[in-house]
C-alpha cells in the first residue's frame, strides 16, 4: 500500500490513539500524546511483554528505577564522553542532520544543496539541575535508558531475590534523548518508553543465551502478528559495535518510510558495565557462584525495544483495507486494524440496535456484564452499520449487538471483527463464550 504511513498516521489522529503534544499551541517537534485508545495500545504492549519476560519465566524479576540518577553511573558507564552522534549543517539553508542518516555523498533533503560544515559530535542526553542552585556541582541528567539503573542495582536485586546464574532483571521505563532530526510519527521520539531486560550469565556461556534471546525475541513479535516477510535479523558491523558490545543484532521491520528500521536491539554487553561501576564505585559487584565455589563478574545479555516503535510495527501490520458487502447489497471500502485480540484497545463493543427506551436498559445490562472482564465499549451513536465499521477501524474483536428479540429471547448477536461472521446465543452465555476468543 503506497500511503500505508500517512493512512495509519491519519487514523491514529483521527481515532485518538496518538496526536501531537500541546496542539493547541501549534505542537512540539516529535512529542506525541497518546489518547485513550493509543493508552490502551500502549498498556497492552508493554503487558505481553511483561507477561512473556518475567509473570511467565522464573529467572526474570523486575524493577522500577528513577529517573534521575547520579551523574557517576553516566560517568562510569561511558555516556558523559561517548553517547554522541555526528551532526552537520547545510551551509544552504542551514538545516542540521545526523550525518550518518544522509545518503554518500550527503545532499540536503531540504533544499537538496550539497555543502555541509564538518561534522561534530552532538550530546544526546538531556542535561538539567537539581536543587535550587544552578551550577555544575548540582547538575544532572535525565537518563537515555533504562539499562544502567538494572547493572548499579544488581548486588542488591540478586541478594533479596536469592536468584542464582542465569537470571535477569527487567524494566520498562520512560527515556530521554535529544536527537539530531526525530520524526516519522512516533518511529523516534525524544521522549520515549523502552522495555529492558539483562540477562546476567556465566562467562564462556554467553554466545549460546545469546543465540537464545535472538529467537525468544523474534518468536514474541511473530506470536503477536507481526508478519515475518516484515521482519528481519541484522548483524551490526564491527565498526558499528557500542563500546561495551562483544556481538549486537537488531530485529528490523519493514517500515514504509525506509526499506528497514530497528525493532528491538540484541546485545551481548559482554562484563563491561558491572566492571565499570564496580571500578567506579569500590563497591563489589561479582557474583559468588557456591557450587563452583568461585567468585565473576557476569557477562550481559540485553534484549531492548522501544514501546512506541513496536506500537507503530504493530498498527502498520495490522492496518487493512478491503471491500465489503453493504445491507442494500452493494459492496463499500472497510478499513480495519486486524489486531492480535491481545493488543487490541477496545476488547468487546455493546452495540444497541438503536436508542429506543426499550432497548437501552438490556444493553446496559450486557454492556455491565462485560466491563468486569475486558475494555469495553458502549456505542449507541449511528446506523449499527456505522458502528460496526468504527469499531473495525480501531481493531475491536467482537461487536455485541442487542435488538429487539433480545428482549423476548434473552440472546444478543456477537460479530467477529475479521470475518464479520455472527453468532446469536444467550446472553448468559456471553461471557463464557467471549472468554474462550479473548
């Protein structure tokens, strides 16, 4: 589909899953908020992997750091001197880029002129103070992501959860990054959520978890609906390597404004980071391993992704467009997100043939009988035609209909969103029924 971006983008405006910040003062350059659909999208997201990474493994635990945090672990980790990218200038029209996003030789997207100013290496953290004086000795920085707070914690978190090598600590968490040149809807933000996990291993083991967490990664996004002719692995090349990295990989999807873009890196951040913040703050960081009586700094395997990202890979993926068939016979244009029922925002819809005084207290009354178990939403506004097709747009599963016979049958009808396929049954029923589904 040629214009896949712009539907999709267009759609999450119009739907509310995401529309740009502060709006009404003519918006903020790639700050985007999230409406109520898109909060649901978002909280389902970060669920399934919360679920698959630590409620349904018993090697992972979790944890909440702050934000804000010393300026030593930045220190010690390498981001103070190192967490750079290479920014140039159009001496044309004086437009600033990251370097490495331009074609060779560069050209201007702007203007298209070919004359740059040397590059020069641009600090992405965000940098601000704490406390009420404004000097170098109270600054801080918010944090570019949320791996350095699991390496600082790590004695502590393996101590009270008694786990032994091989085990994990997971995070998700909001970021900050000041980039270079941000944009493509919500593809790359300055303010954004990663979901996180290292994976403390022995020495000698690393390159097989790693292979390990390759596969368990790949698998949660195909399980979810990714299709896998849109995805695929990327091996970094040395001279791309971060500074801690021994191997990296990148899952990327097939997004519609570049041939391929990063999903969800894996690296294998070898002991670089508990070394560093053990060297950096004296305190001990090894693990003891009792049944080989020896005592290592654990190699690191760390899976990252970012929430947004994987909820514009998962809208692109889901968005379809097709001709359906209409009441009076003819066929007309349906757009609907054919969301894994996991993800999907809105999980059931109670739809009331009309607004007739009749009907409304029976449709409260299913509409009551589904809330305590799913998102769901109540929607009497429109030809049930129209409805149907507004819930289609947004990826909503079932469509609960309740008409006149509901009330001498006690039965309502339940369409699916894919097939448009209907089913009538009892109304008692409908819980168990749309359980089995969802």
């Amino acid at each position: 589909m040629a214009d896949l971006m712009e539907a999709v983008t267009s759609l999450a405006k119009r739907r509310g899953i995401a529309f740009q910040s502060s709006e009404i003062y003519g918006g903020l350059r790639s700050s985007w908020d999230y409406g109520p659909l898109g909060t649901e999208l978002k909280r389902n997201v970060r669920g399934q992997w919360w679920r698959s990474t630590v409620q349904l493994r018993d090697d992972i635990v979790g944890l909440e750091a702050a934000v804000i945090m010393s300026p030593k672990v930045w220190e010690a980790s390498g981001h103070l001197e190192v967490f750079t990218d290479p920014l140039i200038e159009c001496l044309n029209c004086h437009q600033r880029y990251r370097a490495d996003h331009l074609p060779e030789p560069p050209a201007c997207p702007n203007c298209g002129q070919t004359a740059f100013t040397q590059p020069r290496n641009f600090h992405l953290m965000f940098k601000t103070n704490m406390g009420p004086i404004e000097d170098a000795e109270n600054t801080v920085y918010l944090r570019p992501e949320t791996a350095q707070a699991m390496f600082v914690d790590f004695a502590t978190i393996q101590q009270v959860s008694r786990k032994k090598i091989p085990f994990g600590i997971a995070q998700i968490g909001r970021v900050f990054r000041n980039e270079i040149t941000p944009g493509n809807f919500i593809f790359r933000l300055r303010e954004f959520e990663q979901m996180e996990m290292e994976f403390f291993v022995e020495p000698g083991t690393d390159e097989e978890w790693h292979e390990f967490w390759i596969g368990e990664r790949m698998r949660w996004w195909t399980d979810l609906g990714l299709r896998e002719e849109n995805l695929r692995i990327r091996e970094h090349d040395a001279d791309e390597l971060s500074h801690y990295s021994k191997r990296t990989v990148d899952i990327e999807y097939r997004y519609p404004f570049a041939e391929w873009g990063e999903l969800e890196g894996i690296a294998n951040r070898t002991d670089f980071d508990l070394k560093a913040h053990q060297s950096a703050s004296g305190e001990d960081l090894t693990y003891f391993d009792q049944e080989q009586e020896r005592r290592y700094h654990p190699y690191v395997i760390e899976p990252a992704a970012g929430v947004d990202r994987a909820v514009l890979a998962f809208l692109l993926d889901a968005y379809r467009e097709e001709e359906a068939p209409t009441a009076k016979g003819g066929t007309e244009k349906r757009t609907y997100l054919a969301l894994d029922r996991r993800l999907a925002p809105t999980k059931v819809a109670v739809l009331p043939l009309s607004r007739n005084e009749r009907l409304t207290p029976e449709a409260r009354r299913v509409f009551d009988l589904v809330k305590g178990e799913w998102m769901c939403d109540y929607d009497d506004a429109g030809s049930i035609g129209r409805r149907y097709r507004r819930q289609d747009e947004v990826g909503t599963p079932f469509c609960v209909t309740v008409d006149f016979d509901s009330l001498d049958d006690a039965q309502a009808t339940v369409r699916e969103r894919d097939s448009m396929t209907q089913d009538r049954l009892p109304i008692d029923r409908l819980v168990a029924y749309l359980s089995e589904r969802l």
